[in-house]
C-alpha cells in the first residue's frame, strides 16, 4: 500500500478531548463535537525550519511553509503575506505608549485584508484533497479572498454573505465572477445556512469542513511580526476579534516559534478587541467568565460582526493564560481610531482597524499595556472597502473657483482658525 504524504502534517486533533482524525475536509469531533485542528511532526519541522532557511526564503507567509498545513507545495496565494511591520511613533506618542508597531495587513495581496493569508493555505489545501469547488460565510473579507483566489486557480466559488454588507465589499466580491449569495440575515445566520449546505454538498466550505486548515494561515501574521522583530516575541500584541480565531492563531503562532527554539522564550500578553454592537468575547473577559453570551450584532464594523463566535471560549483562555485583556469601542470611537491612524501614520484602516486602535488607546489609558512597553497593533483590512463608515465624518473638501484671489483669502482664513 502506497504510503500517503501529509508534508509535516500528522493528524486532526480535537482540541477539547484530544482524538485524532485523518487528515480530510472534517472539522469537528464525533465525540464531543469539539474543534479539530491541525496536528504536526515538530520534531521533523524543527530539523528543517531554521532563521536561515526561513529568511533566504521569497518574502511571503510561505517562507514557513513547514508549519502551515499543505502536503506539497502551495498552489494559490503564492505571494500572500510578509506585509509591513511600521514603527509608529507618531501614533505611540498620541496613544501614550513608549514604541509601538503596527502590523498592516491592509496591504495584503490580492484583496487587501488577512483573509488572504486563510484562504491561500484553504484553497491550496481543498486543491490536494481534490475539490473544484469552493465556498464560503462571510462578513466581506472572506468573500472578496476566496472569490479573488478561486478565480485565479480556476475554482468554481459560491460566497454567502449578508444582505446589508457594505456596497465595496459586496462589488470587491462580484468583480470576480462568483456565485454571490445575499442572505436576508446576519452572519450567525449565513454560517448556519452553509453548514447546512456542506453537509450536502461536496464543496470545500474554507470555514467550515475546511476549517482546520483555514485557521492555520492566521498564524503566519504571528510568524511575520516575530522575524520582524528580529526575532522576538512581542510584549503585547492587540488583535480585533470576530470568531475570536486570529487571536487565538497568532498566540499559538507565538507559541511554535518559542518550540523550535526560533525565538526565546520571554513574557508576553495578547489583547483583544471588538466593538460595543458586537462585543460577546470583551464584555465576558471583563466580567471574569471562561464563557461568553451570544448578542445580536449592531455596529459599523461588520466585519467583526459575528455574535456567537466559533472561537471565543479559546480566545477568552489565551487572554488568561497570556495576562491580556480585552475591551471594546463605540462606533464612533471606531471612527476617531481610523482617523488617529491615518493622520498619524498615513494608513488608512476599514473599521477593524479602527476598533484595533481605539482598544489599545483605552488599554494604554487603563494600565493593561503599561505605557512604557511595547505593542503592536494588528489592522486587517483597508478603509477603502468601508468608506460607507467613515463618509459625511471626516470632514469635507474646501470648494473654490479657479482664483489665486480666492486661495489666498481661503488660506488666511484658515491660518485665522488655528491660531
């Protein structure tokens, strides 16, 4: 019998009872229904993946390919990642802290968001296992990913999304030619719906039956800011939550650098950060609980609008084991944290972004991230998908006729005001 390759892959595992699967398109146990995920040969990875191999390696999430889970190499998405880590000065000096960084995934390639780095090792893996069709839920991002993706691998691709997405997102999607499907429902409701569909359906749902590998390509973001860091952990690191996977990814990402010996070992915290209309995991680490209640979403920031997420219970038990903590922000607030990174940094963030920064604004204030540490933000996405959010708020071009006259006079006055 021909022995299967798996790469560096071993098993799916169930992260609450510990039962492996074999390595198909499953994402949860058939014991106690818990979370599989996926399972590698460390050892064997660590006799391979060194600084040195890593950095001579292109400049993209696939230089740790050993610890992303493909069998061979990858097929789509290939120039995915190593995007900039910005020393943000001006930005630590607004927000009170010593250094701070910021890790922009708002100029991600193809579709400017993280959802690149998941949907790239999903598509590539639902390829090896031989899918020609891929799907999936989604607040925006996603489905811009996987419709972007799936056409450039030539992928059949259905995304469901719901019906009051943002009008960019929804054109970011259409523009590639994919199924489309609008659902008159929240995200909660649209995910029900394609778990429905995947059970019937021999499709690859990248965040459902694919799901294992899916979540994996979140860590590369933890992998990237480490390396340029010169490998170093960082003292604190603040991630906006929706299911609460990113958090949990770049944390174990962290976790597997400090294993290979890639990294020392050293204290750091993870926190997390939602928006008020949508903040189950926030509201439950404040309050002390290991568990969080479903809400209803009602917020601008619909890409983090997801009321029962997948991800939460594990998210609330790294913010405990790492000393970190959550909070979360108004939809103004989202709003003055947009426009505090873009004028101080020149980046211009959706409203992910903008909950990213008005959280650690309020951690900073409150003593969870001391002001004389370190920290980086995550921004996974740009502002020019959620212009909706920001429109009519951040002010409005000053109209004149074609007259030095004019000019002169508008630029008096306006000296005038800021005196």
């Amino acid at each position: 019998m021909t022995k299967i390759d798996n790469g560096y892959m071993q098993a799916l595992k169930c992260r609450e009872c510990g039962r492996e699967y074999p390595l198909t398109a499953n994402h949860v146990c058939e014991f106690d229904f818990g979370p599989l995920e996926v399972a590698y040969d460390y050892e064997r990875i660590g006799r391979n993946l060194t600084r040195e191999t890593a950095a001579s390696r292109p400049q993209s999430m696939w230089r740790y390919r050993e610890l992303l889970p493909v069998a061979k190499d990858p097929t789509v998405g290939l120039e995915v990642g190593y995007t900039p880590l910005v020393r943000a000065d001006r930005l630590a000096k607004c927000l009170g802290i010593r250094e701070l960084w910021i890790k922009n995934d708002a100029v991600n390639y193809p579709t400017l968001s993280f959802k690149d780095r998941v949907v790239s090792v999903a598509l590539s893996r639902s390829k090896e296992l031989g899918y020609e069709t891929v799907a999936c839920a989604s607040t925006g991002n996603l489905a811009n990913s996987v419709a972007a993706n799936a056409a450039a691998a030539g992928l059949r691709a259905f995304v469901f999304i719901p019906a009051d997405l943002e009008q960019g997102k929804v054109v970011n999607s259409l523009v590639y030619n994919p199924e489309v499907i609008s659902i008159k429902g929240h995200y909660d409701e649209v995910n029900r719906l394609c778990a429905e569909i995947a059970g019937k359906y021999a499709w690859a749902f990248v965040n459902v039956n694919m799901r294992p590998y899916y979540a994996e390509g979140s860590k590369s973001m933890g992998f990237e800011i480490m390396e340029q860091l010169d490998w170093t952990v960082p003292r604190h690191t603040v991630v906006p939550m929706a299911s609460g996977s990113l958090l949990t990814k770049i944390h174990k990402g962290y976790q597997e650098f400090i294993r290979l010996g890639l990294v020392e070992s050293s204290p750091y915290c993870v926190h997390g950060a939602q928006a008020t209309g949508c903040s189950p995991i926030a509201v439950a680490q404040k309050a002390g609980l290991d568990f969080f209640k479903p809400v209803k979403p009602d917020t601008i920031a619909k890409s983090l609008a997801i009321g029962t997420p997948a991800d939460g219970f594990y998210a609330l038990k790294v913010m405990k084991e790492t000393g970190g903590s959550a909070d979360d922000v108004s939809d103004d607030e989202i709003r003055e944290g947009i426009r505090l990174l873009a004028e101080c940094e020149g980046i211009f963030a959706e409203t992910a972004g903008g909950v990213t920064v008005g959280v650690a604004k309020k951690l900073i204030a409150n003593g969870s991230i001391p002001k004389d540490d370190s920290a980086v933000l995550c921004i996974t996405g740009n502002g020019l998908k959620t212009l909706d959010a920001v429109a009519g708020h951040v002010g409005k071009a000053k109209e004149i006729r074609p007259s030095l006259r004019e000019f002169e006079a508008l630029l008096n006055n306006e000296e005038k005001i800021n005196r």
